[in-house]
C-alpha cells in the first residue's frame, strides 16, 4: 500500500497555485512599469508595492486554480486511466459498468494505495507541470496580445518607436515565451506519457483491478442495501 504523506501533495498543489500566480503579478509589474506608469503614477513605496505584489499572486493563482481550465484541454480529457478502467469493465461480463465518476473515484483509491509510492510522485509533479506550463502559455498570449494593442493605441497617438521601446521589448519577451511553449508542446506530451505509463501499470497489474472491481461492486452494494 501506498503511504505517501500528504504533504507532498500540499506542496505540489501550493505549487500550482503560486507559479501561475507569480508569473502572472510578475508580468503586471512589468506592463505597468513599462505601459501604465506613463498615464498613471503611484506613490514610491516598496512596502506598498511588495503587498500589492503579493496580493496579486495568491489572488491571481487561487482564481486560475479554482477555474480549472486545464482540465478543458484534449491533451488532459484524451487516454485517462479512469476511461481504461471503464473500458476494462466494460469488456467484462462479470464486472458492472463504470460511469465516469465512479471510474475516477477508484482510480484515485488505486493511485493513492497500490501504485509505488515513487511512481505516485511522478504522477503528480508531471501532472502540475502541465497545469502551470499551460496557465504560463495562457497567461502569455494574452499579455501578448494587451501589449500589442497598446503599441498599436500609442503609435496610432503619435508616440515613437524609442518613446514605446520598454513596451516593445515587454512583447517580444512574452511572445517569445508563448512561442517557445507552444513549439516544443512538452506539457501536451508529457500528460500523455503520464497518462500512458499509468494505463501500463494498470495492465500488469490487472488481477489487481479485478479484485478492486468486486469490491468496489460490493461496496457500492451495502450502500445502497
């Protein structure tokens, strides 16, 4: 059985929430430094910008973590070990049919209790590397795009290229950030891989997952008696 602590996925879930977070204020703090702060102007206060800093972060991260977006993708729905239990279920007669919480819920009590406490790490830090590389792409594109709009608003307005060059060169970072994320598509790649290294487990460990089905069946059954 497996006994990994919890904390390990407390970490791992602060992780998603902080990454996102900080990247996102991090990108703020340099849109208003090289767009903003030409129209409006704030008091210099370190302290004030540090708390203003961090409030972004954690509000930021904890609203992109509880949207679940990521979750929408192909790469995350697509060749789930949940949906190769429901097939394994399926293609047994003598096993009831899985729905897909149910399948989810009994995938989550084998992850949790039979794979090896090492491959149940791996699981999870590949799953929230693909949770942050997507909201970092995400997050990307759409500073991208606000800047674009904003040089285009500027230049429209009469300000030159060296007046807008702290702005210009704010885009070219981040839209070489998205381009790079989007041409090597690790995240994508690697959820599948995860996905595909579980569902072989599941495989050589079938005799398992049948005993897991029957008692599940006769869970499911007391419940409902």
């Amino acid at each position: 059985m497996n006994h990994s602590n919890g904390s390990s996925f407390g970490l791992y879930e602060a992780t998603r929430i902080l990454v996102p977070g900080f990247y996102f204020a991090s990108l703020s703090a340099m849109f208003f430094s090289t767009f903003v702060s030409r129209y409006l102007s704030l008091p210099v206060d370190h302290g004030y910008f540090v708390i203003l800093f961090l409030f972004l972060m954690i509000i930021s991260g904890l609203t992109m973590y509880a949207k679940e977006t990521t979750k929408r993708r192909r790469a995350f729905i697509e060749n789930q070990p949940s949906a190769f239990l429901q097939d394994i279920a399926r293609r047994n007669s003598a096993t009831q049919m899985l729905d897909e919480s149910e399948a989810r819920q009994l995938y989550f009590y084998i992850l949790n209790h039979f794979i090896p406490s090492a491959f149940h790490e791996k699981v999870f830090f590949f799953g929230i590397v693909y949770h942050i590389m997507i909201q970092i792409r995400r997050t990307s594109f759409w500073f991208a795009i606000l800047s674009l709009i904003c040089l285009a608003v500027q230049t429209a307005s009469g300000a030159t290229l060296m007046e807008q060059q702290g702005l210009i060169s704010f885009c070219i970072f981040i839209g070489v950030i998205y381009l790079l994320n989007v041409k090597y598509n690790k995240a994508d790649r690697k959820m599948q891989e995860n996905y595909q290294d579980q569902i072989f487990w599941l495989q050589m460990n079938e005799d398992l997952v049948q005993d897991l089905f029957k008692k599940y069946a006769l869970s499911k059954k007391n419940t409902t008696s």
